[in-house]
C-alpha cells in the first residue's frame, strides 16, 4: 500500500502490540515481531487498516472500529475466509497470516495479511504511473476483467458454497440496507427513503448468482506497482457474499467518476481526470466478457445510490460516536441527500 496513505499516531488501544507481536513471532515463526509498531492507514470509513512494522517485515492488519456495531458489519472472519479460498484463482488477493475471531488478543476480532506492494488509486495518480490515455485505458480494463474473474468463479470449488444465499438476495439487500437506515439516520432524508420504497416496489429477477465482492472499486484494490494493466490485489471483502453480479458492476459504475464531473466528499475519484474512459466502457467491457444483459443497469445503478447513501451515514453515526480513530470527514448530510438524490435521478431517466 502507498505510504503517503499512512497516518502517524498511538493505536496501543486498538492494537495491543504487548499481545500482537508475541503472536506474530509465534505464527510467522520469527521474534523480530516482538519488536512492532502500528500505523493507521487512512482511507477506511468501516474497518480499520493498520500497517504493522518490525525489522522481520511489514504486514496490515485489519479490525472493526470501536464501540457498538451494526449489526452483521464488520465481520472479520468473512474477510478472511473469503481471501484465504481465492488463493489459487485468477483473483488476486493477500495471503492471510494471522486470524483471531474472538476478542481475546487485541480487544476484536482482526486479521493479519500479507502486505501487497502496489497503489491505491485515490484523488491524484502515483508521480510517473499510468501518464498516458492508453495506461488509463488498460487500468479500467484490468479492474473489469478481475470483476469479471470474481464472477465467474465456482462457490462450490473454492470451498464457499454457503457463504450466502443467491436466492432472494435482492429483496433481502433492499431489507437489510433499509435497516441499516433505520438504525444509524440521525433525521428525517425523504429522499432515502422514496428511494428505497422504489428500489422495493421495482426489484428485477436476478438471471445468475456468483461471488460478489459487495463494494468494488479502483481504491479497493492495488494496482501493480510499475504495470497499470494489472490489479495486485483485491481489498475490502467485508461485504462479500453470494448474490447478483450486477450488484458489483453497478457499484463500480457509482463510484467511477467521469472526466469533468466533481468529486464527492466521501470517494475519491482519480477517474475523472482526462484519459480514463467512461462509464459506458466499462459496462460495455463487462458485457462482452460475461454476456450479462443491461436492460436493468438502472435498478443496480440506484441501489448502488441507496446502498452508499446508508454507507455514508452509518460512517457519519460512526464519527460522532468517536469511534474511527479520530479520523473525519466532514459534515455529510448534505452528502446523504445528493446521492439518494441521485439515485432517484437515475430511476426517473430509465423511466
């Protein structure tokens, strides 16, 4: 991961290196690790990321903020299985190294994985990296094709046959996401909510099932360190699941910002800086690798608005509640409204 994404600080609280590094130097057989020191990651709004160093190495170590969670969020033990059974495939993820499902070592449940050497794409490329259009190009299209490889991957084979359940996946996000609201809205956004009772009144019959990622995007991946055509790894499987595909592309195509557009205060959008190609090219590159009919784009385009617009919220509830790690982000009711907004924008077109 970048460095310049690392932010300096005592996270003895959070990490409890006294407890980590004993561990580590058990489970990575060396006593170097004894001798650690934790760096936040900045960039996470749900799970924390931390980078652990010691003179044995560096790895990153992910574990829920503090404080009372939402129910079903941040479930480190999915992130971790998820990883460990794409190991193997044209998928490309850290190995896990470390994994504590209980809160005995450090206080919650947390993972350690493998650090990958690549970059996080934010606001601004990398000095040097992916100068040219054709680079922009083949970046879009290395993150389509790793999406697609996540689609096209046999549950059964890699050992995640029951790691969700495909039937009736969109009514049950529709629900969940709903709940979600519900318990993390500090006031009424009438625009949330319309959107919402549309999405529910308007759900398309899913036509395949496969491993979804839940919130891919070009900063939840690292992009190879000199070749901008390959994703190193895929990050931040929190909200994997089984379910509709179209769920994934329709997020990817929320967060890609086109050339000309704004930034929104929660995403970066380095995509829309000249030369990256639009939303139309990725759709269309998706499209030719999987047959997958866009005659719904709409639907997932907007529950991917209501999606983020409760994403968004429980990250401004998290905020207040003082338990991300001192990071902010700014007021963002007013960021709330625009995407629901939008959401409901994109229904009215298709209509």
């Amino acid at each position: 991961m970048s460095a310049e994404a690392v932010g300096r600080g005592d996270w003895s609280d959070l990490v409890r290196l006294d407890r980590l590094g004993p561990a580590l130097a058990a489970a990575l057989e060396d006593e170097a690790w004894r001798d650690s020191s934790a760096d936040l990651i900045s960039g996470g709004k749900s799970n924390l990321t931390f980078e652990v160093t010691s003179p044995a190495g560096v790895v990153i170590l992910r574990r829920p903020p503090s404080g009372a969670l939402l129910p079903s969020a941040h479930d480190m033990g999915r992130e971790a299985r998820i990883q460990r059974a794409l190991r193997g495939t044209p998928v490309p993820v850290a190995t896990v190294l470390l994994e504590d499902r209980t809160e005995e070592l450090i206080g919650a449940p947390f993972y350690v994985m493998e650090k990958v050497e690549g970059h996080v794409i934010r606001s601004t490329m990398p000095p040097g990296y992916a100068e040219s259009p054709a680079d922009k190009v083949a970046m879009a299209d290395a993150l389509v094709d790793v999406l697609v490889a996540l689609h096209e991957a046999d549950p059964g084979a890699v050992g995640l046959a029951d790691y969700g359940r495909p039937e009736g996946f969109l009514e049950r996000q529709i629900r969940r996401w709903t709940g979600q609201w519900e318990k993390s809205r500090s006031h009424d956004v009438p625009a949330v909510d319309e959107l919402g009772r549309r999405l529910a009144a308007a759900l398309p019959a899913s036509r395949r099932s496969a491993i979804v990622h839940g919130d891919y995007r070009l900063d939840n991946c690292l992009m190879h360190p000199t070749d901008p055509s390959r994703v190193a790894a895929v990050l931040d499987w929190e909200l994997s699941t089984l379910g509709d595909p179209m769920t994934d592309l329709g997020l990817l195509l929320f967060y890609w910002r086109e050339p000309g557009e704004s930034e929104p205060a929660l995403t970066p959008a380095a995509t829309r800086t000249p030369g990256f190609p639009g939303r139309a090219h990725l759709a269309q590159r998706y499209v030719a690798a999987t047959g997958a009919d866009l005659g719904e784009l709409a639907f997932y385009e907007a529950f991917a608005h209501f999606k983020f617009a409760v994403i968004a919220q429980g990250i401004a509830a998290r905020v207040a509640a003082g338990v991300m790690a001192g990071q902010e982000f700014g007021d963002l009711d007013s960021e709330v409204a625009r995407i629901a907004a939008d959401g409901l924008h994109r229904l009215d077109q298709e209509g």
